[in-house]
C-alpha cells in the first residue's frame, strides 16, 4: 500500500503543474546529457489544399506518415528532406537518414499507392559523405538526383541506374559549401539555387544540367538573412510564375517556411518577393511542435495539391559524442 506521504507527493506535483515546467525545462535543453549529440526528431508528414499557398494536414488521416522507427535498414535517428515524384500511378518519396551508427546522412525512399500512406523501403544512396536533401527531378525521360554533399564542398549530380533504388555518380556540377540545393528548368534555361550557411543564397544558371553553370550577375541574391536565403524544398513553376520555398533558420534553425514568387527571371536579372511568410510554422504540439523546415509540393488536380513536409518536436539523444586523443 502506498504511503500517504507518497500520495500527497503526487497530488502536490498535480495541483502546482510541476510535472510541466519540469518537462519543459529538459526540452529547453538545461538538463541535456553532456556526453552525448542532441538532435532534433524530425519525421515527415503529408499536406494537402486547394492552393500551394494554403496546405495543411487532412482530416482524414494522422500525420507523421514516416519517422525514425519505419527505417527497417539502419538505426535513425531521423528522417527528413522528403521530395516527391509520381511515376505512372505510383508514388515516391525521396528523404535522408541520419544514421546512428555512421553519424552520418543516408538517402532513403519510401512508396505509396495514393500519396497518403507510405511504406518504407530502403536506403538507396550512402556515400562515406553525409547526404541530405535529395533533390530528384526529370530530364530527358530519366531521372536525376542532385544531394547536399557540402561535407566534401561539391555540388553533385546522381542519375537513376534501376529507378527508384539504383543511383550512380555522373559528375560534379561544381565545387563549393553550397546548401541544399535545387534545380528548376524554366524559360529555356535551367536554374540552380544553392546557399552558403544559412545566411547567403547563390544563383547559377545553365543550358543543361550537366553544365557548364554560370553564375548569375545578381549573385549571391541575398546576403545575410537567415530567414529567407536558405532552400527549404522544390521549386515550383505553374501559371505562369516561379515559386521557391525558404526554410527560416532564425533564432534557431529549421524554424517555418515561407514561399517567395520569383517576379523577374532572366540571365542578368533577378527579383522576388515574400507572397506567404509563415507557410508552414511550428503547430506547438506533437510532431511538428518546435518547428518545420521542407515542402515539396505537387499539384494532383485543379484546385487540388499534396505536399511532403518535415517537421520536428524536440531534440533527442543520437550517438555520444567523439572523444578527442590527447
């Protein structure tokens, strides 16, 4: 029988919300284990709208639709990045790994029948590199990848040897600490965004992706600005205009994302303006509580669209740190 002590213990934690400041003071991070890497859970989750600029979760079904504990290949951390593509009726998504074990990124895809509910398959790319941000895309009826691999300063691109599980190097497009980054073809000519940090957002362009790029008389196009300058998913052309997405990292990153229209596009000229701030932002509870960082949107009818996002809720052990040789 438990004491009364005991019980009016409980009741006093109960009554003056101690169990709650006490939680919150441990995802603040104050009672964090010194000996080990924290980082935050991401998992990834599907939206839907009538419009780009209006997405969020259906009512039909419970985000996250992937995590961590779907990973069946390697011990994860988290799962993040995910990039859609629809190939005949199939659907596919295209996400990194952080992998436990290896402390590094691995790319992964994951299949669906209709958008909504999604099974894990396996990692697809794993370099001796961290990789992350697995941009796909179509070209010449084959289908391309070009990942962050800023741990090796080169921009590189991937092509589709048995798609979607089979990727081998093609080359690397250029050499530099670009971020994240993300391809469109429009107008003729395609277009590459990459930044440097969180702050700096490049621009190249070129005929083919394959190169050569050049950069654009504008770049770096933003300099300084933490809330905009880094990419935060695919960039998408429809009726006539240029969407890119910018992950916020500002005071802490992977924070929101806005959508930007890119008004004027050309090999000497380039502007944009903010048309949503806040597209996607931290729900406050749950999986996406602390803050969300990618969308990849993809429209599936008129007035119908349906987007990968990420999101994380708070920040979680993931290998003890190394331990330097004296």
């Amino acid at each position: 029988m438990k004491s009364k002590i005991f019980i009016s213990m409980v009741d006093f934690i109960r009554k003056t919300n101690l169990y709650r400041v006490a939680r919150k003071l441990y995802r603040s991070g104050k009672f964090k284990d010194p000996d080990f890497v924290y980082k935050k859970n991401y998992a990834i989750g599907i939206f839907t709208g009538a419009s780009i600029f209006n997405l969020g979760p259906p009512r039909n079904m419970k985000n996250p639709v992937l995590t961590a504990t779907d990973v069946t290949d390697a011990a994860a951390v988290y799962v993040a990045d995910p990039f859609l593509i629809k190939e005949g009726a199939a659907w596919y998504m295209f996400f990194e790994v952080l992998n436990r074990k290896s402390r590094k990124g691995d790319l992964s895809v994951a299949k669906s029948d209709d958008g909504f509910s999604w099974k894990y398959d396996r990692i697809i790319l794993s370099e001796p590199f961290h990789l992350s941000y697995p941009y796909v895309f179509e070209w010449k009826n084959e289908y391309y990848m070009i990942p962050e691999s800023v741990e090796i300063d080169e921009i590189r691109l991937y092509k589709a040897d048995d798609f979607p599980t089979k990727w081998s190097y093609v080359n690397t497009l250029m050499q530099g600490s670009y971020c994240d980054s993300s391809i469109i073809y429009y107008n003729q000519q395609w277009w590459l965004f990459a930044a440097k940090g969180n702050d700096d957002l490049y621009l190249f362009f070129a005929k083919e992706p394959m190169g050569p790029w050049k950069e654009h008389p504008k770049s770096p196009i933003l300099i300084g600005d933490p809330h905009i300058a880094r990419p935060g998913g695919r960039v998408v052309a429809f009726g006539g205009k240029v969407i890119r997405f910018a992950q916020d990292d500002f005071p802490t990153y992977g924070l929101k994302v806005h959508a930007l229209e890119i008004t004027k596009l050309s090999t000497e000229i380039y502007e944009e303006k903010i048309i949503v701030d806040s597209l996607l932002k931290p729900s406050g509870h749950g999986w996406n509580a602390g803050g969300m960082h990618h969308i990849c949107p993809w429209q599936i009818g008129e007035n119908q669209w349906i987007a990968s996002v990420d999101g994380w809720g708070q920040q979680v052990k993931a290998f003890p740190k190394e331990i330097s040789a004296k």
